[in-house]
C-alpha cells in the first residue's frame, strides 16, 4: 500500500489535485495543524482551564475574603473569561468565522462552488481511489460493511492540508493495529502510556485464565435480576448486528474460537448496554459498547496520544 501511495504522489493528477484543494481554501491558516497541548486544550481556547490550571480562577472570589464590602468591590472587578470573545480560539477558526461575516449572505453559494470543485477533484482521482482500495487495502479491511473510503482523494487532502498523520491512508487500508506499540500521528495531544507495552504473545503467558474469569465475571453480572432486562437488550442488538453481517456469530463457544483462530489465540471482551437518554421522558437502553480497555487494550496496545 505504501509503495502504491509513493508512486501516486508523484504524478501531475496528484499533483493537480493537491493544487485545487489549496486553491479553494479561505485562508493560509487552513494549512498545517497545531498540536493540543494539554488535555483541556479544546476549553482552554475559552479561557476556563487555562484559569484552573494556572490557579488564577477569574470566576470565583478567594476563600480569604471575609467582608461583604470587600466580597462585593472584588466582584465588580473580576473579568469574564469571554471578556474578549475568540482570542484563544485556532486561527483557522477565527479566520471561518471572518470569512462567513463578511461573505454574508454569499456563503451558501460560495459553499456550493467549493463542494462542487472537490467533488471534480474526487472523481478525477476516480482511478487512484479504485486501485489503492483494490490493490493496497487488505482482504479483511475490503470485507467490511458500508466502508469504501475514497483514499486516493483523502491523501490528497492529507498532503494539501499538510496534516501531520501522514500515513492515514495506509492505516485506513490495511487496519490501525490492535496490539503494540503505535507510532506518533502528530494529531492528538501527546499523552505517552503510562504502562509498559507488552505483546500479546506475553499477556498470554502471563495471564492465561485470563477468559474464564471474565466469562465468570459477565455471567455473574448478567444472572443479577436487576440486570436481565439491560443483558437482554445487549443480546437482541448482537443479535441484530449478526443478521445485518457486522459482526459473525459463534455458535460453538471456545472450541469454534479456537479453531478459528488458533488454540489460546482469543481474548474475550465485555460487552455491557449503556443507557441513552431519548426525547420521551423514558430512557432507551442501547448496548453499544465494549469494553476493550481495562486490561487488554491498556495494556497490550500502547500510544503518544489518547485514542479517539
């Protein structure tokens, strides 16, 4: 897949391509990223957790103040932290929303022009976006429902965007990995894993009951009366998301896995409902997650940056 990008790249489609990208942004901050710093960084923008963090809260008055007439004099001089509305906002941010104040009622059409100059941009890469899906991606990525992602077009975006996870493509066309250590995107805050990476032939060695404690521990959970109609909930989705084909079903329990897969080779996860509010005064239960994080993926999958 790489080798099919690098020749990509350096053909006058390609190349054109780029070009037109670059042509119909608004503005140069459009170009390059800038890297979270901090976890709050996003509220930091707003001023909030910059506050906190510096221990300079401009929202509250000191514990210390004891007079009234004091408490008052040091609230009428405190400053919003939106007392200068946007400052710490991106600048690619700030420059979206000039250009919408002052195209004005131009923006809807000028929007349109632009989509329809990417979508002249896409299908000129109609060729490239077929052959790295065909050629580069790898079988299982390809099986996948409702996932054919034009990546021919999205690196186009990656190199005209000058936008740090230079190989999103290959990773989009061959599957991020699941285990290990995984290499810097450039992209999210840099957050390094506390704990040590280990690969996933050691967790086997080391924890090897590792499936039957967590069986024991789901089927605990699930014979709990207060949990039968959430454990329910759970197997119908599943159930739904077999007969829909996004997920397979396993019908023959350790043996089928592990002739499947190989003998030791699977690590079961959790998966648990999780309650969503909903517009009527009742709430849905939605079983949509799983748990993959508390041991198998802190652990066996390490990276610079938080997961999103």
């Amino acid at each position: 897949m790489a080798a099919l990008v690098a020749v990509m790249v350096t053909l006058p489609v390609f190349k054109s391509a780029v070009s037109g990208i670059r042509e119909i942004m608004i503005a140069p901050s459009g170009i390059g990223h800038v890297r979270p710093a901090a976890a709050g960084s996003l509220s930091d923008w707003f001023g909030l957790q910059a506050a906190a963090r510096a221990h300079d809260d401009t929202m509250l008055i000191p514990a210390t103040v004891k007079d009234i007439g004091e408490h008052v004099q040091k609230a009428i001089s405190l400053v919003h932290p939106l007392a200068t509305p946007g400052s710490r906002l991106p600048d690619d941010v700030k420059d979206a929303i000039a250009w919408v104040a002052d195209k004005g009622t131009q923006v809807p059409g000028l929007r349109h022009q632009r989509l329809e100059s990417l979508a002249r941009i896409h299908s000129s890469l109609a060729v490239w976006n077929d052959k790295l899906w065909n050629e580069g991606a790898v079988e299982h990525v390809r099986g996948m429902r409702a996932y054919t992602p034009a990546l021919a077009f999205i690196h186009a975006c990656v190199v005209a965007m000058e936008w740090p996870h230079t190989n999103l493509v290959v990773d989009m066309a061959v599957g991020a990995a699941s285990i290990g250590a995984q290499s810097d995107t450039g992209v999210w805050r840099r957050d390094p894993s506390k704990e040590k990476c280990d690969c996933f032939e050691d967790l086997k060695a080391t924890d090897t009951t590792w499936n039957e404690r967590l069986y024991s521990s789901v089927r605990a959970e699930g014979m709990k009366p207060q949990n039968h109609a959430l454990a329910w909930a759970a197997w119908e989705r599943t159930e739904k998301e077999v007969a829909a084909g996004w997920c397979s079903p396993v019908v023959g329990g350790y043996a089928e896995l592990n002739s499947r897969f190989g003998e030791g080779s699977v690590r079961i996860m959790r998966r648990f409902g999780v309650m969503h509010p909903v517009r009527s005064s009742a709430q849905e239960k939605i079983p949509s997650r799983i748990d993959a994080g508390r041991r198998l993926g802190s652990v066996v999958r390490g990276s610079d940056g938080p997961v999103h």
